[in-house]
C-alpha cells in the first residue's frame, strides 16, 4: 500500500501573484490573515516546525520530505499549474529535478480548471483561463515527461502515475487520454497509469460510472469533494457554513464497501476549513483533530489492507494551509497530524517506507 500526499507549490512568490493579489503574495498571504468566525473557531491555522517556509529554498524541501519519510507518507503529489503551453509555480518542482534533491518519491495532478479570483474553478473572474487549443494533448504531455523519467518519479504497479483534477472539463477526453498516451510513448513511457477525480463539476461533461469509458484506468477520491455533506448549521451573520467532521468520517467508511466500477483510489481529508480563502463564504468542517483523521486514515487502510493486488491512498493534503487541511506540524497539535498516519498505518509500515 502506498499513501500519497497532494503538495501545493504556492508558498513562493511569482509575477502573476504579484500582478492578481499584491507584492510578495504567497498562500502565508491569505493563511495570517484569517480570523476566527464563532467560539471555537480554530482560525488562523499557524505553522510550528517549518515556520513560514518559502519553497525556493532547498533546505525546506529538504526538511518536507525526511518529516514525510519518517511519518510513513510515501511520496508527495505535486499539483502541476499547466494553461495551453503556460506554466505557474513550477519552480519548486523544477529545482527537484534539476539537483535530484530531496531523494523522496513524487508524482503530478494536473491541475486543469482556470485560475479565478476565488480559486475554486467555478468563480466568474477568471484570472487565467483552461483552454485545450488543437495539440494541446501532445504539448502536455511534452512538458510533463521529463518529470515522469526522473527514477524518484512515482509508480504503480511499476506503472509511473498520472493524474488529472478535472477530466470532465476535457473536451473529447477518450480522444485526449489516447493522444496523452501516444505521445508519452514517443517521449520514452510505454504506460502511464491516467487516473482523474472522482467529481462532478456543474457545466462539466457527466462522468462515467467506468473510468474506462474515457480511457483512464482508474478515479481517486479527494473529499471534501464527493462526499455526503450535511451542514451542521448555518452562521447567523455571515454565509459561512458549518458541518461535522465526525460525521463526514463515519459517512465516509460507511461508504467503503458499497460496490464500484473500475478501479477507485480511496482518499482522506485530514481537514478542511478554508476561511482564509473565503472569509465569510468559507466551509468549516468543524471537530477535526488529528485523532478523528487518525480514524478515517485506520479505517481506510485497514479496507485497502483487505483488497488484492497494491493499493494506493490520497491524503488531502501535505500543505494546503489555508485550506486548512495539511500533515505538516502546527502550533495547535504539532506533529499530531503526522503522528496520526504513522499509528493509523502501523509500525510496520512506516518502518518499511524508502
């Protein structure tokens, strides 16, 4: 079994933060700047070990990864910013393989929906449109296999890994899929396991129940996304709503064994609340600790454990602190989040993680 931990690369600055959001923009920007919403309200989320890190620096990644490495997380999942031939944030995965440091496992999801001002996908400022202009399946897939060659690049099944965020805003995805493959072929990748989230997007094309329908080989889960919400209640004052993590773990084990077509990678959320994104208009899962997370991550492993063949984990996610899910340690819990993947998975498995 493999657990995998998606990474945001926005903890630098770029030209494009700087023009959209102000000088020496980062996602610290938004994270300081939260504040709590009710009693209670765990608002702002601050960082304990690695401090307001910036990712330009060879030192932090370092450090990511033995914090990783020693937890029993397998590898990081890099969101890769990719609009028509432009690239964003690249530069911290860039240095990675350029000096082959961190020796630490890494893979990409292709983060294709526009840049908005909210940044969501949905939001009606858009601040860099997703278009797919004729070729633009062979130009991805030039841009990407230098990074799928690298020998730290993830595999499974012995199968270098692939993933895209919203498949369904592809037009012709089969089509796409196969033009991927084809061209990845050429580039030296004679397979490619292509997996796509398990979501549906308003205005996006209905998802197949079958990921083989549109030429992936499997989904993976990235809650909250997909996952049955119930609020808990609604603040008076403002239009943030409230809702029960605990709630959201016992529906998401509850769901584990109902049947489903094709291959699904489960995922895990070790939280979320978004207030320093959305201010008023956030969601609050409201009760995640890292003792609760601990309970989705056992529940799940300990089902994955269960299924023939190798077995692979989404943990939502390494870093995305103003999202307020993340592993690394925090002024609140410490390593409690990390602490809570290395009991859920078991001495054993963290022991064993290269």
């Amino acid at each position: 079994m493999h657990l995998v931990a998606f990474y945001l690369p926005q903890f630098h600055p770029v030209p494009e933060n700087d023009e959209w959001w102000g000088k020496g923009f980062t996602e610290w920007t938004n994270v300081t700047q939260a504040r709590p919403l009710f009693a209670g309200h765990r608002q702002p989320r601050l960082p304990a070990d690695l401090g307001f890190y910036d990712l330009r620096l060879p030192e932090v990644r370092d450090a990511q990864a033995k914090l990783a490495r020693q937890y029993g997380v397998g590898a990081f999942c890099y969101y890769y910013y990719w609009f028509n031939g432009r690239r964003i944030l690249e530069r911290p995965l860039e240095e990675v393989l350029r000096s082959g440091k961190p020796d630490f496992p890494f893979m990409l999801c292709w983060a294709n929906e526009p840049w908005t001002r909210n940044w969501d996908g949905l939001d009606s400022e858009i601040l860099l449109p997703q278009t797919y202009e004729a070729g633009w399946a062979t130009r991805f897939a030039c841009d990407v296999a230098k990074l799928m060659l690298d020998q730290r690049y993830f595999r499974f099944n012995g199968v270098p890994v692939l993933l895209i965020y919203r498949v369904a805003h592809i037009p012709e995805v089969k089509k796409a899929m196969h033009e991927i493959r084809t061209a990845l072929s050429e580039y030296g990748i004679p397979k490619v396991h292509l997996a796509a989230t398990w979501v549906q997007f308003p205005g996006d094309a209905k998802l197949p129940e079958n990921p083989g329908e549109w030429g992936l080989d499997a989904y993976f889960e990235f809650p909250p996304l997909m996952v049955r919400m119930e609020p808990l209640r609604t603040l008076p004052d403002f239009a943030a709503t409230l809702l029960d993590y605990n709630s959201i773990v016992t529906a998401a084990l509850a769901r584990l064994d109902e049947p489903v077509i094709g291959r699904r990678h489960r995922g895990v959320m070790a939280g979320w609340d978004n207030t320093a994104r959305r201010r008023t208009h956030a969601n609050v899962f409201h009760g995640a600790t890292p003792t609760n997370f601990r309970r989705w991550m056992r529940g799940v492993i300990t089902h994955e454990s269960r299924q023939p063949g190798e077995r692979l984990v989404f943990i939502n996610a390494w870093n995305e602190w103003a999202e307020g899910t993340y592993l690394e340690p925090d002024r609140d819990f410490g390593h409690g989040w990390l602490e809570a993947v290395a009991s859920a998975a078991g001495p054993e498995w963290t022991n064993r993680v290269p």
